[in-house]
C-alpha cells in the first residue's frame, strides 16, 4: 500500500509540478462560474415566499385570493349607542 496514492494526493502532486496551469485552471473555473451565475439571473422572493410562521400564512393566503394591496392596519370602533 505504500505505492499508492489518493486523489487529493495525486492532484496536489499535479499542481505542484504545474503550478501556472493549476493557477489558471482555478481563475479560469472562477470566471466561468460567475459569467454563468450572471447569466443564469436573479429571481426577486414575494413576502408570501419569504416570511414563516403566522406572518407567511396570512401573506400565502392574501397572494392566493388576488389580493394585491391589503390593508395596512384595521381599526375596530364601537359605541353603546
């Protein structure tokens, strides 16, 4: 078992012996992934998507029924007359 080596080892070796082509093979995959993350785009979450608990409930509720501007706050009177 001496004689054999893991990959982590393997390639460690490789880079050392390689070091420019290591060096840009990491830049290379850096840029690739952030060109194809630019490309790929964002998507915005609703507050419906993003909220827990009660608070997303009401909110999953509200996007379901069509509601698209609800109330900001309710206010209850009452009289004895």
């Amino acid at each position: 078992m001496v004689g054999r080596r893991n990959l982590a080892e393997a390639l460690g070796g490789w880079s050392v012996r390689h070091r420019k082509s290591a060096v840009l093979g990491w830049l290379l995959l850096v840029v690739t992934a952030a060109a194809l993350g630019g490309v790929a785009g964002q998507r915005t979450l609703t507050t419906a998507e993003t909220e827990t608990g009660d608070t997303g409930r009401a909110a999953r509720i509200l996007v379901d029924a069509g509601v698209e501007h609800p109330a900001g706050e309710m206010v209850l009177m009452h009289s004895e007359r």
